[in-house]
C-alpha cells in the first residue's frame, strides 16, 4: 500500500512538473520582444493570405530562437488610438538581444523572407527590450 502511494505521489508530483513546464512556455519573455506588423498587397486575396499564413507557420515551426509566438490579425477595436490598418502582425519574445539577432540571420528567417516578400507592401518592426517584469 505504501509503495502503491508513493509511486502516485510521483505521478502526480510529474505531471504537475510537465503542466507548469508546458505553462511556463506561454509566457511572454520580457527581455526583448520583436514585433512585426505586415500590410500585404492584396489583402482580400484568399490565396495571398493563405500563401502568407503556409509560409509564415512553416518558418516558425522550426524556428529555434523566439521563446513565444504569437500571428494575429486586427482585433476590431475602432478607437482613435488603434492602428487596425495591417493585415497580420507577428508578436515573438526572446531571452536577449543577441538570441533575437541570431534569428535575424537564422536560415529558416531568410527563407521566409525570400518566400514572402513579393506578397507585402509594407512591413514595421518594433524591437523592445524589457525594463519591468510584470
């Protein structure tokens, strides 16, 4: 009975582990965060978006850099101090400043940039990096 007890302490002491390791992910690293608001040519295509979409998920699948992702699109929250203009925004974070400029120059980034670019007009980075833990 007492060894029955200890082997299910030990189960469920594991998978409290594995949930908080797993919680742990979907923070937001505040150290440097890399924020990238796309305007595409054709916004209304459906194959233009669905191109940017393929080429973007691929990139970040194997992506080794950024600690968090995050592909939104405007959020349809019309007041005067929203910018809702872009097609697709691409929020990552990072441990530092120098993961973040490894990525830069990481092949898999390059060749999303080579695939894509011919479907965006316009592109704006906001690069931060952390001062409060919040």
């Amino acid at each position: 009975m007492k060894y029955r007890l200890l082997v299910l302490a030990g189960i469920i002491l594991l998978s409290c582990q594995s949930f908080y390791a797993q919680e742990e992910k979907s923070y937001l690293d505040h150290s440097f965060t890399h924020v990238v608001y796309f305007w595409l040519n054709n916004p209304e295509s459906a194959e233009d978006r669905k191109a940017f979409e393929q080429s973007l998920s691929k990139f970040l699948s194997v992506s080794k850099y950024p600690k968090t992702k995050f592909i939104g699109v405007p959020a349809g929250t019309p007041r005067e101090v929203v910018d809702g203009s872009f097609t697709y925004s691409l929020i990552l974070s990072f441990s530092s400043k120098e993961e973040q400029d490894l990525y830069q120059e990481e092949k898999a980034h390059l060749i999303f940039i080579e695939e894509s670019e011919h479907l965006w007009n316009k592109v704006v980075v906001y690069d931060s990096v952390g001062i409060l833990k919040t």
